[in-house]
C-alpha cells in the first residue's frame, strides 16, 4: 500500500504558519495525505523556533519537524523544542548537541515512516560528512521501517544531487531545504529514491527569500549589518508530495506543491 | 509587438551541445522564439569556451552567448573568444579584465534586445557590486532599447532575489545561472520583470550538476581533489522563455522550459 | 627630521583600555613617540567603539583610531563615533558608508601624518578593491603629506603581503591588524616602506584572540552558537613603532613592540 | 634530559630546499638539536611532494616530514610519497586517505618523539574535528612517548589558539604552519605546551607567501585565474626551536628561528 507524505518547506515566521494553517487541510484532503512534516527551522520569527509555534504547528496538523541551521537561533528555547520526540535537527552535528536527528513517525493507518535531517556543509559548517551519517541512521532506521523521508537542509546543488545519488535506493526520498527557493528538478532517480534539490519556502513572497527586500538590498550594496523583519503580503506555501511503496520503500510519485494563497 | 526570448541555462559540454543542436529549431518553431540567448560558460568540455565551440553554437542558431566564472577556464582561448561582439561576460569583473560585459543583438525583426551579464559575490569572487554596475549598464543599455535581458550567474538565491527586486520595472528579464538547478520561481514582479533564479543546465543529467556522479561523490565525502569528466547520459535541455513588450520593455509572460531529449 | 610613530594593534575591551593606560606613557618616552594610533574595532566590550571609549582612549593619549570590520557592531554608536574627525573606518566600504576611511592627524611637532584604514576581501566582506581604493586614497593624502601610515585590517597574509609590495615606495608604512596575532615580518620593503602583517592585540593574553577560552574551544567541537565574554588576565600590549622621514616619507626603521603588562 | 626539536615551515620549492641545505648543519650545531622536521606542503615546486624532494629532504638531515591541504597537488606521487615511514599528512582527513597522520620518530641519542599533523577547518576544508581527532591520536602516541609534536595547518588565528590551549599540557608544542609568516607569539602555555601561531616558511622573501608579486597582486586586482611561479630572490628560512623535557613531555623552551641566507 502507498504512503503519501506531505514536506512543506522552510516555514517563515507568522505568516508561514499563516499559510500553514490556511491550506493544509485542503491540501491533506485533496493529495490524501497519511503523514505532514514541516522544516520549522524559521518558523517562530524567521528565527528558530519556540515550544509555542512548536504546539501551533503540531495544532494545525503537523506530524513531525524537521530543521537546519537556524534551529539554534532562539538559544534558552532549544533544549524544550528539542525535547519533543517529533522535533528533530540535522544528525550530523557533533556529540553533545542537544536533541536528536532522525525520528519514527507512525502515519494514522499504522505505517512507520522514518525521518532523517541532515545539514550540508558547503558555505555551511564544519559538521560531520553528511554522507557517512546518512549511512549509520539509515541502517538504523531500516530496522524499524522501508519507508524514509530525508531533509537534507544545504546550500551547494552539486552537495544536494551527490547525496541524493548517494542514497539512491536506499531512502524513499530526498528532499532539500535552506535556499528558500523551489526547484523545478523533481524526480525519481534510477534505484528508486524521489529527489528534489530545494522544497522551497512557505511565507512572505514579497520579500528576499522571505526577509525584507529593502533591507536585503540595502546589506548587499552597504556590506553593513542590517536588521530585519519578516514581511507579510504575498503568502504561499511551497512543498512537495511523496508516495511511496510501504513494502519496498521506493518512491512511487514525487509532485511539486506550490499554493498562492 | 511583442519579443519573445528563449535563454538556455548553461550548456555543458558535448552532450549540452548535441541537446541544443537536437532541440533548438523545434523550440523557436514552437514558442515564436524571436531571439535565442545561451549561457556559455561550461560549452566546452565542461570549462569555459573556445572559439570552435562558439562558432558551433552560433551554427546551431545561437543569437548570442552570456558567460560566468568558468569563462576564464580556457585561458589561451579567452582573448580570441571574448572579441566576438556576441559573446560577454559579468560586467562586473574590474577594469582590464578582457571582453565586454552587455551587448546589443538585434532579432530578425528589427527589434534591439540589450543583454547584460552580471556575476554574484556571495560566496563567489571579490568583483564590483552587481547592483550599481547594473545601474550604470542599463542607463546605457536604455539608450538603445526599451527590452533588457540580464543574465545573473550567481549562487546565493538572497542575492539573486535582491538583485531581481532592485532591477525590477527597469529590465525585462531577470535570469538566474549558475547552480545548475532548474528553479520553479518563475513569475513577474510587481514593476513589470520577469524573474527567475535560475534556468538550469543543459546536458547530462545523470551527474551531479553536469559532472561524474562517482567523483562527485568521492570529492564530497573524501576531500580530496579529484578529476572531473562530463557524463553523457540522460541528456535534457533547461531554459525559460521571455515575452516582452517591445514598447515598455516590461514582461508579458514567462514560462520555464525543461527539455528530456 | 624622522617622524616616529607608535601604532597598537586591536585594543580588546577594557583590558585591553587598561594596558594602553598603564603602558602608554612609558612607551612614548622610551621610544620618543610623536604620534600614537590604535586599532580601536574591540575596544568597547570586545565589540565596536563607543563615544565614551573614544573618549577614553583619546584622554589616554591616543592620537587617531583605526578600525575594521567589528566598527559597526554598536549600531547606534556608529554615527557619533565616526564623527569624530579623528576615528575612520576602513576606507573601501561602498559609498554611503558612516564616517571616513582617512585622516590627516598633526604631531605636536607639527608634522602631518597621513593615515589610512583599508579592509581585506579574502574571507571577509565584498568591499570595494583595497588596491584600487589606495591608489585613490593615497594621492589624495600626498597633496598634504608625504609621511603616509596604512593600517590593512585583513585575514589572509596574502592579501596583506600583497598591498605591501603594491604600496612599497608609495606610502611610509602599511601594517596589518585583525587577526590579533602579532607577527614576526616586519621588515622594510625595498622601495622604502615599513610592512609588517599583524601589529597583534592589546587585552587579555589567557584568551583566544581576546575571548574567553573554554567559549572558543566549545564552538569550535560543536558548531554551535556560543556567547563570548572578554576575559581579564594576563593583560598585553602589541603594536609596533615605524619611524619615518619626513621629507621622503620613506621609513627609517621599524620594531616590534609587545609588552606583558 | 631535554629533547631539542628544530622544526622547519613550509619550504617552498628549490629556493626553500637550497635554504634548508645552506643553514641545517649550523643551525643543528649552533642549538644542539636532536631532531629535524620540516613541513614539506610546498617542497616540489610550490606544491606538493614528489619522492625526489621527499629524498632530498632526507639527504639534507631532515628527521621527518609533516604537510598540509597541498600534499595532494601532486596526484600521481601521492601514494609513493605518503608511503614513506617518516612523511605523513594531517590526521583529520577522512577515512580511507592515503597515509597516515602521525608518526614515531626517535633522535639519535634514542628517544622517541610522536609527530602529529592536523589541518584547521576554518576556511579550508570540510575534515574530521582537529580536536577530536587530537584526542585519539595523541592518546595512541602517548602509549610510546610523553614527547609529542604537533604540526597544525591552519588559516584562522583563533582554530590555532584553541587547539592550543585545548591540547595544553597533552602534548610538548602544538606549531602552526600554512599562512607562510611567522608569528611572534610563542610561548609556553601554562600546562607545560609550547606554542606558536605560526612557524613561517622557508623560501624566496621577495615574494607573497612565496610566490610571485606581480602574479599576485594581479590576481587580486583582476579576480582571473593567475599562473604562479617559485620566485627565486632573498632566501630566508623561518622556523622555532623546542626544548622538551623527555621524563614529562612539558617545553622547558620555545625559540623562534629567522634565518636571512
Ligand atoms: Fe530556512
Ligand atoms: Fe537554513
Ligand atoms: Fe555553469
Ligand atoms: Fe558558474
Ligand atoms: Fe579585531
Ligand atoms: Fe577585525
Ligand atoms: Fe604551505
Ligand atoms: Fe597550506
């Protein structure tokens, strides 16, 4: 039987909960979603996350959180975020980091789905290689289940695409987040894994990859610090749609989400 | 009367250059294309250009060629290939540097297009602001033609984002390159410019942005150089398609191309 | 008649205020000092200048202040303190910036010195090209004085290195600051001009750079952000002492100066 | 009894190989050293090692050979090079590297001194933690010796620092190389380490970090690709002297070298 898993890219601060909250049941109906996942890492303020948006977001139907590097932002809140089961960051920050990186979700008819977050490190940090992570959580999520969904929230395209041929065959999906920019490279790749270098990003499309444009533009032409704030005008959820064989844990179909709201 | 533009994301290699020969006529037939424009940063082997595989893309049916980074790659080859009046690079290198960086190419019709080639910082090399060098191109740009086309090789989709934001209602088209990675942002912005972060590549796709999936691979989790050779699997042509109006210079539509050969 | 100046690299804090005011005077009589300027980027709590430390450091006897890239940390400090005719800040930001990138500060003895605050590219900001900026920069100041001192505040010893040679027999001495680690290079080119990579850092020696140790160490195993304090032990001064001719404004010596407080 | 350690920076190429022969007897006479080890990055021509160099390094009276991010310039001599017992690269490259990372060498007079190489990350590659991978290898060499060496290559003041203090009173010296400038911060930490930010290099002085001026400074005013060559003016040879207590492995001394041929 198939699973179909809803990603929803980069959610920016109030207006990405916004639209969150505005379309996903339509969208849960009309795809007939088993299981939602969210990359949080923006969601409280464009910076990080609370345990309040977490409960928002869990409220509107989430069923699990995946993040990247601003998951760290709103430092006295990260131990509490990361104490939920369901709330992850990437895996391959060092031992000692708070929280976990890869977690089981159990969709409503009963079907394990593990969820791995990874973090790039070109024009990133100096974390674990991502690569040899992978393959340690992979053997062990396959202990409990075929099906697996991987965040991988990186920079390069050339870093995404190696991981994806990397894990080709081995995970039900590899998505990519961090550039808050969709990309239309959505596919199945040879062995079976759904591949897609960016989801995207849900909030504010009448801004720089979710901040302000002005203050964007002015740090770029100044190369002085700039303060910025989330603008609101013209929300739109952007995510994509995996389904995958239970059995098998290959990818049956990978469709592009993209909503105006 | 509107002008319609065809502009092919970077063309890598033989196989990028076999896409484009196969597909070209089909598509100007199809979309009424009045002017084709390519990137041309990887056409040769991968690295830069040389002058045959210039002649052979202006042979194709190739108005004119825009480039990036790796245009200096073929060091020798740099002077004679950037004398072509049809051929530029980022106008935003510092003085000295050889060849131009717009041009003005002229459709079948008559109709002047400016083309401007900008190159990001972020992450990137240490050139000239992208954003006043834009200013100072287009005032003389608009001396000649109401329909500009700029190229933005970049990398950072902040910074191309910005720059599209910063440029809109002056140009017709702001075009991203350089990731390789076909976005699915296209749209036109609130003053009248089409935007889009990047076209994509044309050629082999069963690689890691145009270059050996192993080795690719092998770089990531190694560290190590490694000798890179372009694949010829899997060929497909990426590119967008740009409707201007001729009068204001503002875009009617814009739509992505992504070509499975 | 020689020219001598005494030039103390990135002041740290207020240990770093505190060892410019213990050692200052000693300083200036052992080495009949006639001009004194710091490198004041970290000398309000490690980060950025404030009035009241300008005002500090100039009751103390300092002459002019240099900075680099932390001068806009106190964001709304940045607009009185670059007012003062005698605090600059690297002179190849964009135009638009606060404040200035050069000044012409007079010795009691009634000899103008030419002072100019340039930043490195290399691992830093887009800024404007630091060579071409000097060429601009330095025939300016030439038309008052031919006794030119530059601070390069970069990263990369070849970048430094670089404008060294490129400004040898042009200016009086070019000496770099913002690694806060004294180097052992000072020597004079052959056209003439003193050149030492790093004047090093005055503040708390039981440190890294000037911040706390164990925070540091911590960021660096685990990629996290960490909250930096300033320590307070072992307190030292660095900087170094060119002593230039008047008339050619070519420099006569150059000596490192470090002192344990 | 005291061990006392001559350790070379980075030679780079023929001028740094003839210092090295010129200055080694006498400088090995003049501090009685017992053993010699050169970082030998740059030792073939700017880049990398080949077995030539690595003989002629031994024949001159070199003990043992550490490196950096340049060993692997020389691809086909990889193998052949990091074969030999005595020449090793730094530690914290990933699993399945040629060579090894640290190595037993023993002075004539029969005491065994551990040599570790390590590689920073700040601004050059994605390794293993320096620091975690310190902690495993200086645990293996301590089965043999409490006499050990540290070799770390790299870029950022405040990765050396740290690594420096975090090793402090586990290993006799942690020595910086890879800026190509001698630092004047050594000393002995307060846990018995000595340390220097960096030990310099060896080669022509007319130059940038030991290449050409002219390349360069053309290279940074052009951003284009240069073509660098081993200037051959001004040889000097840069390095530090250690003294070690053998019964402890704490430094009893640390003695920068600057030899002007
Ligand atoms: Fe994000
Ligand atoms: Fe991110
Ligand atoms: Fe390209
Ligand atoms: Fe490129
Ligand atoms: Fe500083
Ligand atoms: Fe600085
Ligand atoms: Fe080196
Ligand atoms: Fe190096």
């Amino acid at each position: 039987m198939p699973v179909k898993i809803l990603f929803i890219g980069d959610i920016i601060g109030k207006p990405g909960r916004q639209a969150l909250s505005r379309e996903l049941d339509r969208l849960v109906d009309r795809h007939c979603i088993d299981l939602v996942i969210v990359n949080g890492e923006n969601a409280a303020g464009g910076f990080g996350l609370t345990t309040e948006t977490v409960k928002e977001l869990f409220d509107i139907g989430v069923h699990g959180i995946t993040s990247g590097n601003h998951i760290w932002d709103k430092k006295e809140q990260v131990p509490m975020v990361l104490a939920h089961p369901h709330v992850i960051r990437p895996a391959n920050y060092p031992d000692g980091a708070a929280g976990r990186g890869s977690m089981i979700l159990t969709t409503p008819g009963g079907v394990k789905v593990g969820v791995l977050n990874l973090e790039g490190r070109i024009y990133m940090k100096n974390l674990e290689c991502p690569f040899r992570v992978a393959d340690r959580e992979i053997e062990s999520l396959r202990q409990e289940t075929a099906v697996i969904f991987v965040d991988f929230h990186a920079e390069a395209t050339s870093e995404k695409s190696a991981l994806g041929w990397y894990l080709d065959g081995r995970v039900s999906a590899v998505i990519g987040t961090h550039t808050h920019v969709q990309t239309a490279d959505e596919r199945i790749l040879t062995q079976g894994t759904a591949y897609m270098s960016d989801a995207g990003m849900t909030g504010s499309f009448d801004s720089v990859i979710g901040i302000g444009k002005e203050e964007a533009i002015r740090k770029f032409m100044t190369q002085l610090p700039v303060k910025f704030e989330v603008p609101k005008k013209d929300i739109r959820l952007n995510g994509v749609v995996v389904e995958v064989d239970e059995a098998t844990g290959n990818a049956l179909a990978i469709e592009r989400i993209a909503v105006t709201c």
